[in-house]
C-alpha cells in the first residue's frame, strides 16, 4: 500500500461526513479555544484517574511537613498501641509540650 495514494470511497462521503479538506484544516481551532470548560473538565478528570485507588490527591494548603524523628523505641510502641489515629494524639502531645491546642 505504500505509495498508492488513497482515494475516498464515495459511499462514505455524504453531507454529514464531508471530505477533509486544506480549507477545513486551514480553518479549523484548538479544542480548548472552542470549548475550554469542556477540556478544564477532562484534565481534572484525566488528575483524578492518574491517581491509584486508596491514594490521596494533592493538598490544597499543605499544613503539615513531613520529617524524620529519632523517638525511644517504647515510646513509639506505645503510641502505636493506641490504635489508628495515633500519628495525630502524637503530634497533639507534642503541640500540647510547647502550649499549643490539640487538632479537631
């Protein structure tokens, strides 16, 4: 087929189905000059489903950093053995040690 040059099947062209001509290419727009809301939506959906499942997006004001802390062995166990929530009663005690209030 390389170098035999296509030729439209005239039963596939109609009205509704036009040829594609250089005037129409000439013509023609980016999808997001003529509809823009439409494509703000497909990135924002395209960021959602890039995302695994279970895992968050983004923070819109990241409050929190993330650091390495050296702690006692049996601290940490004990504050593990609290069950889930413990990272935040963590760090409320270490707010609490400097005179701040608790989160939530």
């Amino acid at each position: 087929m390389a170098g035999k040059p296509l030729i439209p099947d005239p039963e596939m062209l109609d009205e509704e189905k036009p040829e594609l001509t250089e005037a129409f290419f000439t013509n023609a727009r980016p999808m997001v000059e003529v509809f823009p809301e439409l494509v703000a939506g497909l990135e924002a959906w395209q960021a959602e489903e890039r995302r695994r499942r279970g895992q968050r997006g983004p923070q819109k004001a990241p409050t929190k950093v993330q650091l390495t802390l050296r702690v006692d062995r049996d601290v940490l166990d004990a504050d593990r053995a609290t069950g889930p929530g413990w990272q935040r009663r963590m760090n409320d005690a270490l707010r609490s040690g400097i005179g701040g209030e608790p989160t939530r």
